[in-house]
C-alpha cells in the first residue's frame, strides 16, 4: 500500500471502506465524496416474490437476507458501508458532501434516511456549459445533484454552518447568486476547468475547483480535519488544503493516485511559499 503524508495532507493508495474502517470515530469536521456512480453497472435490482419484506415500517436489517432481496448492484451496498463509516467518523458538528446523478442519488437519499443521517439540503448543481447529448435519443443531461447531510440526526442540529460568508459571496460566472443574498440550492457553476486543474492530467469525472471550494466555504472549519473517501485527481482535497484543512484522502487506482500526489504537492508548495511571502 502506497501513502504520502505531509504536514497538509494524507493521501492513501487504498480502498476506501478498508481505509475508514481503520480511522478513529469523530476525527473528522468535513466529508466530500465523490463516489462511483453506478452508471455502467449491469446488476438488476431483485425482488423475489416468495420471500418477505418488512419495508420502512419494521427492521429492515441490512446484514442478513432481507439485504440481498434488495439489490444485486455493488454500489448500493458499497454506498451503504462506507456511509455506515462516515457516520461514525464525522463529528456532530460537521457535514458531509455527496455528489450524485440519477443513477445512484435515490439510494444514497434512502441509505441517509435509513442510517440517520439527516439530509440538510439536496443542491443541483447547473451546467450551463453540459456536453451535448449525441445520441440524439434523451435529454441533455445539464445537472447533478449534490447532497449536503450531517450526522447528528433532528435533536442533535450541531453541524458548522458559515452563514455570513455565504451571504456575503458573489461567485463569479453564478447568475443566480447575488452578493449579500442567501444562497439557493440551484447552483450555476460551468464545468470547465482552469489549465492549472488539468496541467498534471485529467479525471473522466474530475469537478471543477470551484465547486468543491464553495462546499468549503459553506461548511469548512479552518484548522480541521477534511476526508475525502474517492480522492480522484485530488481536487476536494486541494480545495480543503487552500481553506486551511489538513485533507486524508483515498485511491484505489494507481493512476490517478499519481495525478493527485503530483497536484497535491505542488500546491501544497504554493501554500508554503506564500506563508514566507
């Protein structure tokens, strides 16, 4: 297993659910996943009409038969562990970030439900820039869908909330927010990137900085600690870094663990030079 530790980050070449299930409880103030989608599986959700289940209104235990009636699709049961980790490793005071499409916001949503993670907004991020569908055959997908949740559940409201900064931002290339007004949950945010984003390589699902920045701004607590289950190309993990976080990330491709570790310390050289500045 491959690791880089330095004084702003930890990235782990690993997967995920064996990473977290190794981390201690409530060591976090911040999550932003970037899961798999699920958009390429093949598994068929499976019902089986001979055997029983109790729905939302009884037990609906998740480790034993009732769990396989429910899905053969992997990512819902992955969803459904490494969410059962980040309730146990995020503080009550902080929040956790979940981008999604249609493929797998539903379960995600219901998984929240059903682990008692309150869902605090459900965001769509607009496209305005969305690569054209060429099949000619559905609609332009121009959005996706971005979870903010915390851990607390009702009673327990304690999530960090940077209220007057939001308020106060105006977020270049946004139409839809005004500075000194409350931020909306429809977000307008193109999804190109700045050559500096792409300079060491690319992600197929690479975001934009910016989009992770601002979930920084609305929930970032400076001096603590951010995760980042699905590292990627390292871009949350970056924004964490720039807001003042010390980012713990994991990659389960070589690859792009490469990719991250190289954007990663080059910016972190650019944070340092600037403190001698």
């Amino acid at each position: 297993m491959k690791k880089l530790i330095t004084d702003n980050f930890e990235l782990h070449l690993e997967d995920a659910i064996q990473g977290l299930s190794a981390l201690p409880e409530n060591s976090f103030d911040l999550a932003i996943c970037d899961p798999p989608y699920g958009a390429a599986t093949s598994a068929k959700w499976n019902y089986e009409s001979d055997k029983k289940i109790n729905g939302f209104g009884g037990n609906w235990k998740l480790n034993n038969e009732e769990w396989d009636l429910l899905t053969g699709n992997d990512i819902f049961k992955s969803t459904h562990q490494w969410l059962t980790q980040l309730k146990r490793l995020v503080k009550p005071t902080g929040s956790i970030w979940i981008h999604a499409t249609y493929h797998n916001s539903g379960f995600v949503n219901v998984l929240c439900q059903l682990l008692g993670l309150e869902i605090i907004n459900e965001v769509t991020w607009y496209k305005r820039n969305a690569f054209p569908n060429l099949s000619a055959r559905r609609l332009t997908a121009s959005h996706e869908t971005i979870l903010w949740v915390h851990t607390g559940g009702e009673k327990q409201r304690k999530y960090n909330f940077n209220y007057d900064d939001v308020k106060r931002a105006k977020f270049e290339g946004d139409n839809m927010k005004e500075a000194d007004k409350q931020l909306r949950t429809v977000w307008d945010i193109p999804n190109n990137k700045s050559k500096d984003e792409l300079s060491f390589g690319t992600h197929p699902t690479q975001k934009p900085l910016r989009v992770s920045e601002r979930l920084l701004m609305i929930s970032g607590i400076k001096g603590g600690k951010l995760l980042v289950p699905f590292a990627g190309s390292g871009t949350e993990m970056i924004a964490g870094m720039k807001y003042g976080m010390q980012a713990v990330g994991f990659e389960t491709n070589e690859e792009y663990f490469e990719l991250a570790k190289e954007r990663l310390l080059f910016e972190e050289s650019k944070i340092k030079s600037q403190l001698f500045v």
